[in-house]
C-alpha cells in the first residue's frame, strides 16, 4: 500500500494559483483513474481535474472557495497500484477515534431528534399551574357573526355599563380564560391578535395549533392571515464566479468615477425593420433587437474613440482601440458572465445573430473558453424585458463605458402627419443607457456619442447601408 500525491497542475500560461469551486470526491472515496476530483476556477474559466491513478481518497486540500498555488497538493490517494518511487509513502493507519467520533456523532444526533419530538408533544399539553382544570369539559358553543368577551354578557344581564368592551372595539380582544388551549397556543392567538373564542376546535373543545390554521385559513378576509411565511437563515459562502464578480464590481465601483446618461428612442421602424428581415430570413438565425444595436454602436464609434477603450490606472495609459471587441452580459446559473464577440465591426446582422447565440450558450453551459471572456473593450448589458425604464450599469473595468439598452413600451406620441400639422400615433419607446468612466470620457462625449446612435436606430435603413 502506497501514497499518491496529485499536485494542481499548470492549466493555463501565466496562471498561478486557482480557486477549488467544487470537490467531487471527500475523505474515504474510492476512485478510478480518470474519474473527475475537483473543478478549479481561474480567469472565469473552469477546469476539471481528473484523478491520474485509482485508489482511495486520504487528503484533500482545503475546502470549496479554498485558493491553492499552481504545483501545490490537490489530493494524496493511497493505491496498490505502481507508481514512481519518488511518490511512495507510507499510509498513516486509519484513527480509530475518527470513527468513534463519527459513531458518537450520528448517535447524539438520534438522541436530540428524539428529545426534541418529546419536547415539542409536551408543549401541546396544558402545566397544571397554567390553568386549573375544569369540573368537566366544556365544548364552546358555535358563534354566529362577531362574538364578545364572555365576561360582557353578566355585565349587561345585569343591566352594567360596557364602556370595556366599547373601549376594546377595534383591538384584539383577549381570548377568553374559558377556552381549552396550551399556553404555545394563547402565546400564538395573542399574537395574532385572534380572540380564542372564535375558533372552533375540531376535537374534544381543545384548541390546537392545526385549528389556528384552520382558522386563518378560512378567515383570510378579516385581515388575520400573515403577510408571508417565515424563512430559514442560510448562509452562503460566496466562492467560484459569484466571488469574482464580487471582486470586480467592488473594483470598478471603488476605482471608477461612473457618471450615467439616458435617452429615449423611438424604435418603431427598427422593429418593423427586424419583423420584415425575421420574416425573409430563411435558414438564418432569429434577429433579436441586440444584433441592432450593436450595428449601431459600430458604427458610431470611430467618431467617438475614447468610448471604445481601456484604462490602466496603474501605468496612467489610456488605449483607444480601432476594432470592436464587445462585450456580452450574459446571465448563467453561476452569475454574469461576460462573452466577448471579436471585431465585431466586421460582421454583419446574421454573423452577429449567430456569434451571439453561440456565445451565449457557451457561457451557460460551461464550455466558453478563457479567451472568449476577456479582452472586451466596451460592454452591452441587457435584461431584455425586465429592462425598466432606465439603469445604471456598473463598467467592466478596465473598460471606460458600459450601455445598456432597457425595456421597449408602447405610448403615445405626436408625429407629422405629413402635412405641416401633427397627429397622436402608438409608437414603441425604449430608452438607452450609457455609464462612463469620468476620467477618460466627458459627459458632453457621452451625450454625443448616444444622439449618433439615437439617429441610427430612429432611421434603420442607414443601418444597411454601405
């Protein structure tokens, strides 16, 4: 019996550490040679690492979130297989305290299930100091329409003033010392404000919690049923990608100056426009509004440089870039993720449409490689019709500015009719955001740089023409 110590190895140039997302083995699997170990996250890429011998699980390094150095320990298997002498150890013996630790764990935990079902049956039942018990059981009778304390009922028999029970109206009444209940059941109506009384128990004139329920199920409408239910606390380790989008929008908002600017766009035509190519595409991809946009931007942008480029705040260098690498803001089951479509200046509205399709699923299902989610030099965000009215989106540093384009609604508005005069018409709005780095772009820039695309999208046939 002999040891095997698997060191992370290199996976990518310039790499040097990586962060474990996922173990998919623990201390004691057995695994065979190939079966997958851990998923190692680095550059928003992530890497499975394979076990290259079969044997036993012995040590692992560290935990999930956990980052390790690249040639550092990932996991020692012990194996009866033949491996360098170099890499032989001798196994440590199992620790018999481990598995009696484990025992004694699994067996107080039986206990203080068991402990706790005995508490929870005796809450339901009635302390002898609580209440004195009654000379036989009294069922309450039931209540037609609101009913009153039934300490008010001697007082008018004898012809008594009921300023209490005046004074009591439109507060929750006590619930009355007659009525069969377990002090966690009285805790319970009093604080939701029910009077005892009105319940009616479903066995033997004593009120549980299942008639509570009950109770509040079917009298919703006189304002006793909770706004929600109560949750669990969870705590959630933030680790994998959700960390480095943490990191990095903590970055950006601490090192960039944002300033935002918004503008509405009539995007009738550009839909109509987009209904007419979907409906002659043939074999091709399904337009969506983004593959639009992004012809605008392109071209807009050689008039406006300093809004494609990149700022190293260390180095104090800006750099205006001639291509259009974009930037796609693309919601995973992991976090955002940000695909890049290279020169995008170059393609036209059906390469774009597939780039965009394909980049997307890349980046949902995993498969995106590292160069395909870095090196944007301006980035698009949109949440399609969850848009809102207008947002701020926070950069992608080191980019200078981000946009984003938000949900299209319908209005009216007043358009020439054509003949001096105007007429009221349903047009589709949307409005387009645009957040810029204040120390690279001005604000006059900025607004400039949205009327081009505002003119562009207002008027689509100059987004066809050569």
């Amino acid at each position: 019996m002999s040891r095997f110590t698997f060191n992370l190895p290199d996976i990518g140039e310039g790499i040097a550490e990586a962060e474990i997302v996922a173990w998919h083995v623990k201390v004691g699997d057995m695994v065979e040679e190939d079966d997958r170990l851990a998923d190692m996250m680095t550059d928003k890429a992530t890497v499975e690492m394979e076990s290259p011998v079969a044997g036993r699980i012995v040590e692992v390094a560290g935990e999930e979130g956990d980052v390790i150095a690249i040639g550092s320990r990932l996991v020692v298997i012990e194996t009866d297989g033949e491996i360098p002498m170099d890499l032989v150890e001798e196994a440590p013996a199992p620790k018999a305290e481990a598995v009696e630790e484990r025992i004694a764990a699994e067996t107080s935990t039986a206990e203080d299930v068991e402990d706790t079902r005995e508490q929870a049956e005796a809450v339901d039942e009635p302390r002898p100091q609580d209440s004195a018990p009654p000379p036989e059981p009294v069922r309450p009778e039931p209540v037609e329409g609101p009913s009153f304390s039934s300490s008010a009922a001697p007082e008018e028999k004898n012809g008594a003033s009921t300023s209490s029970a005046r004074t009591g109206e439109g507060k929750s009444a006590r619930p009355s010392a007659k009525v069969l209940a377990s002090p966690a059941v009285r805790k319970r109506a009093d604080e939701l404000g029910i009077d005892l009384a009105e319940v009616r128990p479903a066995e033997d004139g004593r009120i549980r919690h299942a008639d509570l329920d009950a109770f509040l199920a079917y009298s919703g409408a006189k304002g006793f049923a909770p706004a929600g239910r109560r949750m669990r606390d969870e705590q959630i380790k933030v680790i994998g990608l959700r960390r480095r989008i943490a990191e990095n929008m903590a970055a950006s908002k601490r090192n960039i100056p944002h300033f935002s600017y918004v503008e509405e766009c009539d995007v009738t035509d550009l839909e109509r426009l987009r209904a007419d190519l979907n409906a002659n595409r043939g074999s091709k991809p399904k337009l969506t509004l983004l593959p639009l946009l992004i012809t605008a931007i392109c071209r807009a942008l050689p008039a406006f440089p300093m809004i494609n480029a990149r700022y190293d705040d260390e180095a104090n260098v800006v750099t205006r870039h001639g291509s259009v690498h974009l930037g796609m803001a693309t919601m995973t089951d992991g976090g955002l993720m940000v695909p890049v479509i290279r020169d995008a200046q170059t393609r036209n509205l059906w390469q774009l449409a597939a780039e965009i399709q394909r980049l997307a699923e890349a980046a949902r299902d995993g498969s995106a490689r590292s160069d395909e989610l870095s090196g944007s030099t301006l980035t698009v965000t949109s949440l399609g019709p969850l848009g809102g009215v207008a947002t701020t989106p926070v950069i992608n540093r080191p980019e200078v500015a981000i946009i984003g384009p938000n949900r299209i609604v319908e209005r009216p508005m007043f358009v020439a009719d054509g003949m001096g005069g105007e007429r009221i018409e349903k047009r589709k709005l949307m409005n387009v955001s645009i957040s810029c780095d204040h120390r690279v772009v001005d604000g006059y820039d900025a607004a400039a740089f949205v009327q081009q695309m505002k003119k562009l999208i207002e008027t689509p046939v100059l987004l066809l023409a050569d």
